[in-house]
C-alpha cells in the first residue's frame, strides 16, 4: 500500500483521508487550523441535500447577478471590481450554462449515492452529528418560482431523485411553525440535516483509530511532485515525504494546483450563516424541526438538537475576503424574524466561509498531470452533501495508482 499526504483537514479531506485509510494505505493529513473542519467545514446550512443539486448555471443567474450587483443584501453579491481570476471564472461559468441540464442530473446522482457511505461510516464510526431526517421542503412565494422548481423536480427524478410538489396547507402540515404566505412548495422526504463539524471532527478521530496520522496546526507552503514522489514543505521548515499526494484544500486548492503543474479554476464564493441559540422553551417551540430552502432568498435551514437552528446562505464573490459584515448578516437575522416570529433572536452567531466553486460546479476528482497527484475539491454549496461519494471515487483513482505502480507500470493518467 501507499504512502499518502492528504492536504486540508475540511470535510473532503477528512472523508478522503478516511476513505484511503479504510483501504489500508499510509495516511498522514495535514490541516493547518488545530481541529479538522475549522474553516467552510463549520458552520454552514447543515443540509444533506439531493434536492439542492440544480447547479447555478442557469442563464437567470447572470441576470440576478447584474441585477443585484450594487444592493448590499442581495442573496447573490458581485464586487465589481475585476481581476484575471474573477473574470476568467465567470468567463467559463458562462460557458457551462449549456452543461446546466446535464450537471444538475449528474449531481443528484452523486448526492443519492453519497448517502449510503456517510450514514454508513457515521454509524460504524460512533459519530453523533445531530442527525434530523425529517426531510427539506423546499418554499416558494409566487407562481413564477414555484414553476422553475416543477421544472427542477423533472431533472431530480432523472437522477433518480423523487419529490413531490405541496400546497400551502400540506406545507403547515409538514412545518407548522413556519409562517407566512406561500404559493406552494416541494418537499423531499430522503434530504436529512446534522451538524458538518460535529461529524467532520468526529470523522477526523475515526481517522486516527485507523491509524492515519493527523498533523494539525500546521501550514502548508510548498508542494512537488516528481511523478514517483510526493514532497510537502510546511511552513515551520519540516518536510514531509510520500508516494503521493492528495490535494482538499478547498479554495487553496488552485495555488497548490499551479505549483504541480495544474490549472483548478477554484473561485472563493463567500457564505453566512447565522446560529440561532434557542435558550428558552417558546423559541425551541417555535423553531421548525423540518429543514428549509427558500429559493427567494437563497436561505437554508437545519435544526441542531434542541437549542440550536442555523440559518445560512447568500454568495458573494469578493475574493479572499473573509469579513463578516453585518448588511449581510442582517437579511439572515431578519428573515428569522419575519417567518418564525416566536424565535428569539436576542442570541446569534455570525459565521462566513469560502466555498471552493469551480465555475461548471461540479467538483474535481481524481488525477493531476502527474501520475502521483490528486485532487478532491471544488465542489462549492453541496461539499457535505457529496464529499462520502468523491471521497469514495477518489480512492478507486489511488486504488488503481497503486496497482499500476506495484505492477511497475507506467501510471501516468489519461488526460482529457
């Protein structure tokens, strides 16, 4: 078996370097924070969520993008001032909007097939996440919307995903708490929701006990690859040495990229989140115990056990920046207030992360241009949803790496 250095301790890393481990390779994970899923990995919607696999690349998403380009609380947030990597994404962004029908088929897939081995390896791991499988109902406001997610549905059922369209009524039958006027909604019953660093963390433990070695709190600064051996510098000086490398390192992922040769167009798009603290007994009753999706405003919903309800959402394109700033947490705060006004807002906790998107959102998987480099990344809103799946398809990559090189053949990819 190989040697193999994982880069980035989020949720892909830690679920690939579980999947190689469990194949019994050599597993050394470097994470640069001192607990695994301290950056995307820990505050976001908390939704498992087949029925979010519409990818963005939809001809309206241009238009709401200029629409909404200078309004400080828009669900989709443009910084206009350009640079090669932001004009460069949305270059092929654009392009992919044929791949739209396609893609979004092909991410359901992924998200069905996901499931099976992250329930699993939770269970046979001992992890407790807040689980909820009570589904997420999907929530529409007018006719418009509600007739582009019927359309949605038929792509879902192509992938294999079933949902069904509800009325007003059913919709109070399946989250009373919820207030408000609707037009209609779909629900799908098999999404769930749990808790992403809770189950990252605990992954990251399972990890240790199969024996990989977890360096925490260290940077990366340098990677090489000379085709047979992988190299790794940190930033204190200690240089790690393996027969390959796998990079999941989320929105870092196009810098390690280009130092091995490879182009990931990875874009950081920003997120919130909000996490509601429900400390007294009327909030916990008024919080909804289904997960939500209010397409309008782009706005996810999980219920964390009894005294937490995470709100989270929005996508602001503005590079690096990783302020969270309070026009954007406000819309958050305030949509609480307008659907589920029994809550108690006196209580939140902002939190913003970077989603790794490739601009096609669809995640790269599997070999670089050098037989002894991978990547698992870029899989932007759904890295929960589909990490068990690419993790897993990551590790048939290596597995097949492997068996070449023991065989002593030539185990340069094919690139497309």
């Amino acid at each position: 078996m190989a040697q193999l250095i994982v880069i980035g301790g989020g949720i892909t890393g830690v679920t690939s370097a579980y999947a190689l481990a469990r194949q019994g390779h050599g597993v050394t994970l470097v994470e640069q924070h001192r607990y695994a899923g301290m950056e995307t990995s820990h505050a976001n919607g908390g939704q498992l969520s087949a029925s979010n696999a519409e990818t963005w690349t939809h001809p309206s998403t241009l238009l709401k993008g200029i629409k909404w380009m200078l309004k400080a609380d828009a669900p989709l947030l443009v910084n206009p001032k350009p640079s090669w990597h932001k004009l460069s994404w949305f270059a092929e962004f654009a392009a992919s909007i044929p791949k739209y029908r396609d893609n979004t088929i092909a991410t359901a897939r992924l998200a069905i097939a996901a499931r099976e081995h992250l329930f699993g390896w939770a269970e046979a791991e001992g992890i407790a996440f807040d689980l909820k499988q009570q589904g997420i109902l999907h929530i529409y406001r007018d006719k418009a919307g509600f007739d582009h997610a019927a359309n949605v549905s038929k792509l879902l059922a192509e992938g294999g995903l079933p949902r069904r369209a509800v009325t007003p009524e059913e919709m109070r039958a399946i989250e009373p708490t919820l207030a408000g006027q609707y037009h209609g909604g779909f629900y799908t019953e098999s999404d769930s929701t749990g808790d992403i660093h809770k189950f990252t963390y605990g992954l990251s433990q399972a990890c240790e006990r199969r024996g990989a070695r977890l360096l925490t709190g260290r940077a990366v600064s340098r990677v090489q690859s000379t085709g047979t051996t992988a190299r790794v510098t940190l930033a204190d000086g200690e240089v790690l040495t393996g027969d390959a490398v796998v990079v999941c390192a989320g929105v870092h992922s196009r810098a390690i990229g280009a130092q091995l040769g490879d182009r990931l167009n990875v874009y950081p798009v920003k997120g919130y989140s909000i996490t509601v603290m429900l400390n007294d007994e009327a909030s916990q009753a008024a919080a909804p115990q289904v997960s939500l999706l209010d397409d309008e405003t782009k706005l996810v919903t999980s219920r964390l056990g009894a005294d937490r309800f995470r709100v989270a959402g929005t996508a602001e394109f503005n590079g690096f920046n990783r302020d969270i700033r309070a026009d954007r947490i406000k819309p958050l705060v305030d949509w609480v207030n307008q659907c589920f006004p029994g809550v108690s807002t006196r209580r939140v906790e902002p939190w913003a992360g970077l989603r790794p998107m490739m601009p096609d959102m669809m995640p790269r998987v599997g070999p670089g241009r050098r037989p002894n480099v991978f990547y698992n990344t870029g899989h932007g809103h759904l890295g929960w949803t589909l990490s068990a799946i690419t993790a897993h398809q990551l590790a048939g990559h290596v597995a097949q790496w492997d068996r070449l090189r023991t065989a002593g053949v030539d185990a340069r990819p094919v690139l497309a």
